[in-house]
C-alpha cells in the first residue's frame, strides 16, 4: 500500500533529528502495516509558523471549522504578535476582516504593552531612535 509522502522539517532542537509537520496520520498508517521506510519531503520553513503550515495545508475540500480557525488565529498571534493579519488570513483561509475579530483583544493586550514599555523607557531618558531599536518597531515621530 502507498500513500502521499509525510512533510517534516529539521528538529530545531534536536539534531539530526526530525519533526512531523503534515501526515501523522499518514504515518501511523505506515506503522500500523509495518513498513519501515516511507517517503518523506523536507521543508525549510525558514522561520514561518508551522501551525500556520499545517492549517494552510489543511484548506481545500475539508476547510477548518470556525472554531479551529479560531484558534490556529489566535495561536498563531500568541506565538508571534508580530506575524501580519494577512498571513493569517491566507493560512486559514479567512478574511482578514475575521482574523481582525478572531485577535483583536489579543492584538489590544499586545500593543498596550508595547505601549507601556514605549512610556517607562522615555521616563528613563532613552532616545527614541533607540526604544524603537529596542522594540523592535518603526520609529513614529
């Protein structure tokens, strides 16, 4: 029996070792006929989200349901609240319109922090050319 080959990605820390990004299934179904090799396909994800992989992967004939897409959103935005709407949106193929209602009180946690850090930094002198080095954000004048 043959089926589609499994993606993983390099261990990021672990060596030499890898991580399954698409096909778990696909994989036990192998083991459950005992087959020791099985055709794999590398991918680099060159820093991207892999939950936002696993989700893009997943649209097509058997779409996320609201409430998954609701979380891979949210998710995706915890682990990195710089990422932009329209990736997410794309990933998981929703407006960005709903993205926007999915995160946005994560979205308003994130940037009053940004925010409060931005505020105790200038009461401390810092220049800012350097609080937005800092932060990691453009320079608003």
């Amino acid at each position: 029996m043959k089926f589609e080959p499994v993606e993983v990605e390099e261990h990021p820390e672990k060596a030499g070792k890898f991580r399954t990004i698409e096909g778990v299934h696909r994989w036990s179904a192998y083991k459950a006929i005992g087959t020791e090799r099985i055709d794999v396909i590398i991918i680099d994800l060159k820093g991207d989200s892999v939950l936002l992989y696993s989700a893009s992967k997943a649209i097509g004939p058997k779409q996320l349901l609201e409430a998954e897409a609701k979380e891979t959103a949210r998710t995706a935005y915890r682990n990195n609240p710089k990422i932009s709407i329209a990736a997410i949106s794309k990933s998981i193929g929703r407006s960005t319109r709903t993205v926007v209602r999915y995160i946005s009180d994560l979205k308003a946690v994130f940037e009053q922090e940004v925010d409060i850090k931005i505020y105790h930094m200038v009461q401390l002198g810092i220049p800012q050319q350097r609080v937005s080095y800092i932060l990691d954000i453009p320079q608003r004048t």
